[in-house]
C-alpha cells in the first residue's frame, strides 16, 4: 500500500512526469558522475552548485526511503555519498580547492548536506567536516552593523546570495548545540536576516537590492545607501528561500522568530506585483518588469514557486491556490520534456555577480545580457523542491 502510494505521488502533476523524482533521474542521466553537474566536465571542486543540487537529490531519496525495496532503489543516495566520500579525507578535511582562510560563504553551502547524508551513510569524516566548516562561521569577518562579509576577497560586503549559501547550514549545526549556546547561536542568525533586509531594502518597490557594501567603495554602489543598482531575481529568490528553510530549525518560543516571518511575509506579499501578467513568473530584473530586453528567469521562479508552496504547507501563508498555480506556470513556462520523458530545465541565468575580477558593474544590461542556459543547477534544486511541496500539497 505504501509504494502504491509513492508512485501515486510521483505522478502527480500538473503536467505529465513532471515532479521531482523524474528531474533528478534527468539529471543522474544527464551527469553520470557529480563531478559532471554543473560543467564541471568531470573536475572535483567544492561549490555550492553541485551541493544544492546534491542536497536536492538527497531531499527527494528522503522521501521515498521509506517505501523503496529493491537495492537498485539506492541510486540516489549512492550518487550522492560517492561524490562527498571523494572530496572529504578520511579525517575529515575538504580537499577540492575548499580553504577556510578564503571566508567564502559559498563553501558553507556544500556541507549542510553531511547532515542529511549522516542519516544514510554515517562516516565520522562527514561529522568532522561539519564542525571544519562551523569553525569558519566562528571567525568569518563581519561588517560593523554584524553581518558575514560576503567572502574576504569582497570586504564589507552583504550579498542576499549569501544568506542562502550560510545561514540553513548554521541553523542546522546550532540546532544541535547545547542551551543556552543554542539561543544565542539563532539570534545571530536572526541578525544576519535582519541586517541584510535593513541595508538592501529599497522603498519605492518593496523589494531587496542584490547587495549593500557597508564601505561605500565599490564602484557598483551608491555612495550614499551602499546599495547595488538592481533587485535581481535570484538574489532575492536566494534570501527567501534561506528564510523558509532556516525557519524549519528556528525554535518556536525564540523572540525572533516573529522577525523573521514578518520578513517572509513582506516578501510573499510584495512579489505577485513583479510577477509577468501573462506566465505568472518573475523577471531576470525584478525591479524591471516588462522593461525592454528583460526576460522571466527560471531560476528566480523555481526559487520563489518553493517558497510559497512551503509557506502555505507551513502555514505561514494562506493563499494555497496562488501557490498551487506558480508550480503549474513554472512547468508550462520553463519545463520541456524531452523524448523518453527527461525533464530540461529552460531559461536559467547562469551566474551574476558584482565586481571582481570581471568589474560587474550590476546595471540593468549587465544582469539581462548574462548568459543563459538550461538545466543550471541553481534551478534544478529548487525545482525539485518546489515539485516536491506541490506534491505533498496536493496530497492534504
């Protein structure tokens, strides 16, 4: 009865085959090895595209664990495990170019699925590993205002990119301290929320900015509010999803628990006004809808699609038809299905960014004329997700 009752939810869908099992089979049959996702071309590096998506598989073998049979049902998990055994040494350090000196909160991403991944496939490296990348946490360089910088080589800098890449794998590793270290631990992530909405919220939209530099010396900046020029979709879309994930951990009783859901809420209220009247998704540019040479973006989609259909699952947010209905606009829009059923993933922006060795300038050209691509990682994961919230929508 069990199984009868995982296929029944595997098919179901909007549309025909499309769910989170049926993208991550696409892309184990795009990827053959982890070191393939992304275009990494077989190369081992430790980047938080490759362990979103990992910790996106590892969600969907979650569920269904409890109703698979057969030892061929495991190829989810072995897929997984195999690519963190080989970057993570027998004591427990990170090889594949991960180094704590570099204070790069894109490399806390990766470990936050060890939690997961322990459940399954216990190692003491994988615990080992946890605590090396806590212990960056622990003396990551901050703005004044008590904010992770982005990573050092980017002093004084918040990224909303950022929060996603830090703060769900710091709520999981405080959740398992002891008290009263435990509450303290969540109030400084509170603040990391809190500064970062502070410093990028832009007034006349609603909306975040991509970034804040505390310094006002970036040339992307505004000398006075230290602001990027843009709302970007997946900055945005990364910060509410760093909300409605951290949120799982955050304990109910804490005093700042209520901040932070009035943030989501904001954000869950604000955006159905950026939304394309004719596909209901988001734009590359947020804060530019309709703008010539703008284009809606599957991956800010994917992202915010994942965060309304968990806030209503929730509870946070009431409006269980509006969530429904960007799933099924997310697959119509973006969701091509390729002959014997493999899931594409369409219209994803590669990457963006602010300064560096590239002089990002973070203008309205530079986010519309980045590249665009299919499949990106940045896309799958919340895709998953997302298919995977509707599904289990779907089921009350």
């Amino acid at each position: 009865m069990k199984r009868i009752l995982i296929i029944a939810l595997i098919a179901l869908s909007a549309c025909t085959r499309i769910n989170d099992y049926q993208m991550v089979l696409s892309e184990i049959q795009r990827n053959p090895e982890a070191t393939y996702l992304d275009g990494m071309e077989g190369k081992m590096k430790w980047n938080y595209t490759t362990g979103l998506e990992l910790y996106a598989f590892l969600d969907t073998y979650a569920f269904m664990a409890p109703y698979l049979v057969s030892k061929q049902d495991s190829t989810i998990l072995d897929y997984v495990d195999a690519w963190y055994d080989e970057v993570i040494d027998s004591e427990g350090h990170i090889g594949a170019n991960y180094k704590k000196s570099n204070y790069n909160l894109d490399h806390i991403c990766p470990a936050r699925t060890l939690f997961l991944l322990q459940a399954y496939r216990p190692k003491e490296k994988y615990a080992l590993a946890i605590e090396e990348i806590a212990s960056q946490l622990k003396t990551q360089p901050r703005t004044k205002a008590g904010a992770f910088w982005h990573k050092k080589a980017y002093p004084y800098q918040v990224w909303l990119d950022g929060l996603y890449m830090a703060e769900p794998f710091y709520a999981m590793w405080a959740s398992t301290q002891p008290e009263p270290q435990r509450d303290s631990l969540f109030s400084d992530i509170a603040l990391q929320f809190k500064v970062a909405a502070e410093k990028t919220y832009d007034p006349s939209t609603g909306l975040y900015r991509h970034a804040w530099d505390e310094s006002r010396e970036m040339f992307w900046c505004d000398k006075e509010t230290g602001q990027s020029a843009h709302s970007w979709g997946r900055a945005m879309g990364w910060y509410a999803m760093a909300l409605v994930d951290v949120l799982d951990y955050f304990p109910e009783n804490h005093p700042e628990r209520a901040e932070l859901l009035d943030i989501l809420r904001h954000i869950l209220e604000t955006l159905p006004k950026y939304a394309d009247p004719d596909t209901g998704m988001w734009y590359q540019v947020l804060d530019s809808p309709g703008r010539e040479g703008n284009y809606t973006e599957a991956t800010c989609s994917a992202m915010f699609s994942y965060v309304y259909l968990k806030s209503v699952r929730k509870r946070y947010f009431s409006d269980k038809e509006f969530a429904l209905k960007t799933y099924e606009n997310l697959c119509k829009t973006f969701i091509r299905v390729e002959k014997g059923g493999m899931l594409t993933l369409t219209r994803c922006c590669a990457v963006a960014g602010l300064g560096g060795k590239d002089n990002r300038s973070g203008d309205y050209d530079y986010y519309i004329n980045e590249k665009i691509t299919d499949n990106d990682p940045k896309g799958i994961g919340p895709f998953i997700w997302a298919a995977r919230q509707y599904g289990l929508l779907n089921m009350k």
